[in-house]
C-alpha cells in the first residue's frame, strides 16, 4: 500500500439541482424557481490501497457525491482530479451500485454482462481470451465459471452483487466508488460481500470510496471516515478514533444508535427534531437546530471544517472554542 499517494482528490465540489415545478405551472400559480443544494464545498482525498468512507443520514448527499465521482452527474463548482494508474494514465474509476436487482440488465446472460467493458475498452485481443478473463473473473468473485451462460434472474441477491463486482473489475480499475453495495442484501450475505471485497482490496491493491448509512459496516472497511449532514463534511477523521472519540455532535448521535451487545438495554438520550429540508436549510450551522450544546453563533455563522483533536477535521464552534 503506498499511502502517501493521492488517488482521487476532491476540492471545493458542489453539486445544485434543479427542482423546480414545470414552466406554465409556475407561470400560472406565480411559483418561484426552487433549487436544492445537495453537496456543498465539500473536499477530501483518498490515499491509493486504502478506503475512504462516508456515512450520514438519507438525503445528505453521499450518494450524490458517488454519482459526483463517477461522472455521472457534473459538478455545480470545484474540481474532482484522479491520482495515475498503471503506466501512467488516470485511475480508471467503476462503481457497484446499491440494488444489485435493477443494476443488471435483466436480458443478457451474465458472461455477456461482465464481458461488455472488457469488449469496449478492448482490453482484450480476442473473444477467446475475453472468454477466459469472463471465467476467470466470476472464479474470482466466488461463482462458477458456468454461470456465465445464466440470466441474472437465477441467481440470489447476493449472487446478482458479486456479479456486479466481477463487471466492475472487468475494465480492471484502480478505484471501486461502493454506494451502499450492501445495504439490499440480509445481513449473514452482507458480511460474505463485505468480506469478498476486503479480500480483492489486498489481493489487487484496490482503493475504495465507499457509501454507506450502516455505522457497523463502515467500521468493518474503512481507514478513514467522513460525516456528512445535510449536504456538508462536518466531521473527518481516522475510524478508531471517529469510534472512540467523535468531535461532532452529529457524530456522537450517529454513534450513539449503535446496538451495544454488552449494554443492550442502556439509556439513549433521544435527540429532538427531524432533517430539516435542503429546500429551506436553517442559517449557520444545519444541526444547530438538533444539537444539544447550540449556542447563539451556531444559528448565524456558518462553522468551517477545521483541525480538532488529533487528526481529525471538525466544523463546530463548540468544538472550536474547547
């Protein structure tokens, strides 16, 4: 692992969409034009070999700042750059989708799935030898060489995943973008995946930008975590010392509806309010609204990401001022 090494940079992104209602209704109801700001000025970089994490609650824009990564939606502001790969090109990027289900096409048979990158990227010299990688891909992912003659539709959640893993190696990338890779999938195939992927990250030297709600998985893959909420970084850090010492207060209730196995009945201060919405986001600091230890300056001034404790990067006043 060389971890000194930049694999994917991500400085100042943001990321607006467009929500308003169709022209004439706007016209005749006199509604304005609504905008939502899914990420904003967010950065980070992912060293080579190591994962990268970030977590947070439904429709804080982690899932929009995979899609980010991948090109597949373009960025508002900033700048997303890529570290160099094999003989000096760009890292090649890929993704695993969350629904394994729906990522499939549904009429091809599986060896045609994970053969179409290698075909178009030509990485390959004949259909022979893109037979053979096929088979050898699937092995790899702990299927047969046979079910490349299947259709998706025969095989079981878990299965249809690793299959959208063999076809993310496929184009033979350096960077794997995992957004929520498990969260479809029962819990006892969760850890069958989770731990398929520890192994082809130390087996191909693989980096991983991965996309999760679920704390426990998080924990089980990363190196390095960051905290989104309501479309914003408000905590990175190492991950033991995200676990064991959380700055944010974000954090600490994320953490904090975590089963304790030992204390399964321990008390847990409920925290008050909902997500507020990204149509109308409150001033200042968003969690100020639900956090336990607001002050005056949280409702008006918006905190930075800067330098806390050890390591870790934290956008809190209190924190700050401790």
């Amino acid at each position: 692992m060389n971890a000194l090494v930049p694999a994917l940079k991500v400085a100042g992104v943001s990321k607006i969409f467009d929500v308003s209602a169709p022209w004439l209704n706007r016209v005749i109801e006199r509604r304005p034009k609504l905008f939502v700001k899914a990420v904003s000025d967010i950065s980070f970089t992912v060293e080579k070999g190591t994962c990268f994490s970030i977590v947070g609650e439904s429709g804080c824009g982690k899932s929009t700042v995979a899609r980010l990564v991948t090109g597949l939606y373009g960025t508002t502001q900033g700048d997303i750059t890529f570290g160099k790969g094999a003989a000096g090109r760009p890292i090649r990027v890929q993704m695993i989708f969350q629904d394994p289900h729906s990522s499939l096409n549904p009429r091809w048979r599986v060896g045609d799935i994970i053969a179409e990158p290698i075909r178009e990227m030509k990485l390959r010299d004949s259909e022979k030898e893109t037979t053979d990688r096929v088979r050898e891909l699937l092995e790899t992912v702990g299927l047969g060489a046979d079910d490349a003659l299947k259709y998706p539709h025969e095989f079981s959640g878990g299965q249809r995943q690793r299959i959208s893993i063999a076809r993310a190696l496929a184009s033979e990338p350096e960077l794997l973008v995992c957004d929520e890779p498990t969260s479809a999938l029962d819990v006892s195939v969760q850890a069958q995946i989770l731990n398929l992927m520890r192994r082809l990250q130390d087996e191909l030297g693989l980096t991983y930008l991965f996309i999760s709600h679920d704390l426990s998985v998080v924990r089980h893959m990363s190196d390095h975590i960051a905290v989104m909420y309501l479309g914003r970084i408000v905590e990175q850090a190492p991950v033991e010392q995200l676990f064991t010492a959380p700055q944010h207060p974000y954090s600490k209730l994320l953490l904090a509806t975590i089963p304790d196995i030992e204390n399964p009945k321990r008390q847990v201060d409920v925290q008050a309010g909902e997500p507020p919405s990204p149509l109308s986001p409150p001033p200042g600091c968003a969690f100020h609204p639900r956090c336990p230890i607001a002050m005056k300056k949280c409702s008006e001034v918006m905190p930075k990401l800067e330098q806390a404790e050890g390591k870790a990067c934290v956008a809190c006043h209190a924190v700050a001022q401790n």
